[in-house]
C-alpha cells in the first residue's frame, strides 16, 4: 500500500468543475488500495470514504504530507502555488490530461491585446514544462493526447535512455488515464426538474458543461433559433455559465451566448442560462431531456482534449449532439451514442436537433449504445496505469536539466531580444539563485499578467 498525496486545484464539493470531478473521482477508486489524501482549494466540502482523507491545498501542514508521502499527483499550475514541489524527491505524477496550453489559446480571442495573450500563453506554457521537467510518471487522457505530450516530453530531453529502460514503448514514463464515469449504474430515473424548460411535457437539450471559449455555443444557438419558431415544444438549457469556483472569472463565451440568445429573441421562453449546477442533480437533468449537446470550434484544442462533460451523457444514456475532432466525440459518433457534425455547421447542428426531437427510436439506439460505451470508461479498470506505478513508485526525471534546456533554447529559439533578455535573466537567476529563485521570479511575473491566474488554471471542465 502507497500513501498518495493527491494536489487538486480547483474546489470539492457539491458544486464541481471538471478538475474536481476528475480528482474525487481517482481519489476514490485508488483508495480502495492505496492511502489517498486529496488536497484541494479551500475547504473541502465532499464526503470521504475508507482510506481517503481530504485535506486543503492551504494547510501547514502540506509540505510534511508530501514528503512523507510514497508519491504525489500534481498539475502543472501546483508548482506556482507549491514552491518546495520543485525540490521534492518523493517521486511525481503529472496530471497531463489537459492540453491547457492549447486551450488557453482561445481564451480572450475577441478584443484582447496580443501582447496579454502573448504573455497569458508563455506562463501557461510554462507551467507544463516545468512539470515535464520535474514529475517521474505522466498520465495523459487517451493515445491521441499521450502523442502530443511525448513530443513535448521529447523536445525537452526527457525520451531517453532512463525511460526506454522501462519499456521501448515509455508507457513506464507516460501513459493514459481518461477521466471516467462511476462503476455504479445510474440512480433510477427522477422527476425532471421543477424548471420552464420541463413544463407541458417538454424534454429541453442540455448544454451540461461550461460555456468556455473553445467550446461554441453560438453555432447551437444560431441552429436552435429556427427550431424554436416552429416547435414550440423545443427548449435549450445551458447548466454551466459561471464556474463554481469564485477565482475563476466569467469567459467572454458566456456573454456572447446571452446577447446572441437574446438577439434572436430565444430568452422569452425557449432558452435558459443556469449558473452552476450541482453534480448530484446533473441527472435529472440529463435523463429527462431530449439529448445533450456539446460544440467546439475548429482548432487545435479540440484534438487533444476530452470532453468530461460527455461522458454523463454516456453514463446515463442521453442522446447527444457534438462536434467532431475531438477523441470521444468521434468515439461516441463511431459507436452510434451521438450525432456527429462539423464544427461550426448550424446547417448540420439544425438537422440533427429536429431528428432527436422526432425520431423515439433514434433516442432510444443511441441511448443503448451510449450505456454500452460507458462501460468502457468505469473508474475502477481506468486506473490501472497509475495503480501499477504506485505498487513501486519510481523516479525518472535527470537532476540539472532546467539548465541545459534553458541553454538550448537560448541556442535554438530565434534571437529576438525579447527572448534573449529573458533567457539570459533565467540563466543567470537559476545560476546564481536556484531553482527557488527562479520560481520567486515566476511567481511575481504571473501575478503581474493579465488574465492568466484563474481561467487558465481551472480548464478542463467541459
């Protein structure tokens, strides 16, 4: 049995973002052999089970737990907040199942300086390679994510002989662990919720995530306007549009859908923006609609990210609408769980709406096939990659590495004085203050940039 220290940054309890989820949920299942303790930001407010003890991100105490720990799970944003993370020899797990540097990359697209989006992208950036520098074992969320971070892995020295000691494919370095649904069927089914959206009988579409900026609501919208003239029976729901965690600020999604939705004259009736809901009643929600949609745009993000939000869809059996590009999207599509259109196709997004809303048997197919497919996702089997590694915890980062990376790209990267005044500073700073000071340096530049802090940290909520 291994003592595992898991670092969670976003806040626990009954209303949860994905990061939240994603931890609970791992700390729960890796408890049943392991002893688990999850810290979090602020006052945990979750119930514990056997062998999990919950703890805040801002006790004293942290420091001694990790050290005492056989291993600790982090994301990359824990080293801004944990500076002694950086000299910890107890071995690391990084959490990569985010590609957070791609996602930031729509954030604040509209209207936003290049120079504070600029300065947004390197921090975030930043927080990823430290953590590919300094953790020993890296999960990623499926094959096609666990590629894009070998490369990065790759790029930064850490593909070497050490880890192909461990196996020729690096599965001993970096393997997948995908965020899951509970091993434990459904409740039965529950009365809808006392909302507009369910009155006379009506079973709404539900947007069941955030409305973040790479996701696309307004393409839904646009699709659902000229529904909404014709079936007065039709309703949309969007159940995230602030995050519940009070750090986080608003995107600028959220506004555009609410001034997009009340241009097209959707707000007298047919549309409704909830806050947050709590995870408890998700499904209520979800099992008496007519499907659940989830849109993004066509970028990069969508290729590496999963869609958390998804797979309550699977797990209770709702019919689904969503974009394609992204891993489980085009595995839901493949397996007949969801209707699949091209990113920003309101055409297409329109069909598909009117086909859930007529056809009982299509509901019901992909409501059979949906449950299928969660089996494949039960937390339990999931986390079989990380359980091995904590049956004999190892590390495998090279001590000293930050300097010749820094000494690399100094060679590398195009000369620009922008990057080399400030690869020069790194240089000096880490030769004359250590990897601590470097870290103080860091810490005072973030808190200086515009925008990053919050919506860049808790991401991954789709």
């Amino acid at each position: 049995m291994t003592r595992l220290l898991i670092l969670c940054p976003d806040r626990v309890g009954p209303l949860m973002a994905g990061t939240a989820m994603r931890h609970m949920e791992l700390a729960r299942a890796l408890a049943l052999e392991h002893e688990v303790v999850l810290a979090v930001a602020g006052r945990p407010e979750a119930d514990t089970a056997p062998g999990l003890q919950l703890t805040s991100l801002d006790d004293p105490g942290l420091e001694g737990l990790a050290r005492r720990a056989g291993a600790v799970l982090v994301q990359g944003y824990a080293f801004r907040k944990l500076a002694w993370l950086r000299e910890l020899t107890v071995p690391i797990v990084g959490d990569l199942y985010d590609p957070a540097p791609l996602a930031n990359l729509e954030i604040g697209v509209t209207g936003a300086a290049a120079r504070s989006r600029q300065e947004r992208h390197e921090l975030c950036l930043g927080f990823a390679i430290e953590l590919l520098l300094h953790a020993d074992f890296f999960l990623a969320a499926h094959e096609r994510a666990r590629d894009f971070w070998l490369g990065m892995l790759a790029a930064l020295g850490r593909v070497d002989p050490k880890g192909h000691a461990l196996g020729p494919s690096f599965r001993g370095l970096i393997d997948t662990l995908p965020t899951g649904v509970p091993s434990a069927p459904p409740p039965d089914l529950a009365p809808a919720p006392a909302h507009p959206a369910y009155a006379n009988g009506r079973r709404p579409f539900i947007w069941s995530g955030g409305i973040w900026d790479w996701m696309d609501a307004e393409t839904l919208l646009r699709a659902f306007a000229p529904l909404a003239a014709s079936r007065p029976d039709a309703a949309l729901v969007f159940l995230g549009t602030r995050h519940p965690n009070p750090e986080v600020p608003p995107m600028g999604a959220a506004a555009r859908a609410r001034e997009l939705a009340a241009g097209l004259g959707l707000l007298e009736g047919q549309v409704y923006f909830e806050e947050w809901t709590p995870l408890a009643q998700r499904h209520a929600w979800l099992a008496n609609a007519t499907a659940g949609v989830s849109l993004h745009g066509a970028h990069l993000e969508a290729r590496f990210a999963w869609r958390t939000r998804l797979l309550d869809h699977l797990w209770l059996g709702t019919p689904s609408v969503v974009s394609t590009g992204d891993a489980l999207g085009d595995e839901m599509v493949a397996a007949g769980a969801a209707l699949g259109v091209a990113p920003g196709d309101a055409a297409a997004v329109r069909v598909a709406l009117s086909a859930l809303l007529d056809d009982c048997e299509l509901r019901r197919r992909q409501s059979a096939a949906a449950r299928t497919l969660a089996g494949r996702y039960a937390w339990p089997d999931l986390v079989a990659p990380l359980a091995r590694f904590l049956t004999d915890p190892y590390t495998t980062r090279n001590r000293g590495s930050p300097l010749r990376y820094v000494d690399y790209l100094k060679e590398f990267l195009p000369h620009s004085p922008f990057h080399s005044a400030r690869l020069a500073r790194a240089r000096n700073v880490l030769a004359t203050e250590g990897s601590r000071g470097l870290a103080r340096r860091a810490l005072s530049r973030a808190a200086r940039a515009v925008g990053l802090s919050a919506s860049a940290r808790h991401r991954g909520e789709d």
